[in-house]
C-alpha cells in the first residue's frame, strides 16, 4: 500500500506521530502510521487500508473519537457514506479511556 496525502485537504506533507507494524487488513508485516498533515493539522492513519470502505460497512455502528470539530467523521460519512458517529473533544486534553468507555456503552443502549 502506498502512502495516502491527506483526505481532508490533498496535502502531501506530513509528519509522524505514531509508526506501528499490525494486522489490520489481513496484509501481514503491513507498517502503518498516524500522521499529522502540515496544512490542516488533521490526524490520520497513513495509509488509509485500500479496503477501509469494507471494513466499516461491517459494523452497524461506527464511532470516531477525534480532538478536534469532527473532520475525520465528515470524511468517513462521505467517501464511505455510513452514519460516523463522531465523538469531539476540542479542549486540549486527551480522551481518558473511562470517556470512551462511556459513549461506546450509551451507543450500546441506544
């Protein structure tokens, strides 16, 4: 899979905040990274799995938790149109698990 430039604005810059080599496509030894773009600060996995679309139609409910206004979740529901259920946080502080926890239980219960 080739690098992807950010779906959010099409630039090609970006630099890396978390590299990791996992299994999320079923492509074995497939390395990964979440990079910042330099344009719109957007947050992203790079490269976006060529399969995400089939990834995401699997589940009936999507959430993306994201620190930010939701950029990520519009991207998601219109390249892909499912229902992202985007979960913001624009406070400058992390998500504690324990909140995470939370919104997954109340879509749960929904």
């Amino acid at each position: 899979m080739e690098p992807t430039d950010c779906p959010l604005c099409g630039e090609a810059a970006a630099r890396v905040i978390l590299r990791a080599d996992f299994n999320l496509t079923g492509a074995a030894g497939t390395a990964y990274a979440v990079v910042e773009c330099l344009a719109c600060h957007l947050r992203y996995l790079n490269p976006f799995p060529s399969n995400l679309g089939e990834i995401l139609y699997r589940f009936d409910k999507v959430l993306v938790p994201e620190l930010n206004a939701g950029q990520l979740a519009l991207l998601l529901r219109a390249r892909y149109l499912i229902d992202a259920i985007s979960y913001s946080k624009v406070q400058g502080k992390p998500f504690k698990i324990a909140e995470i926890v939370r919104k997954i239980e109340e879509l749960l219960e929904a």
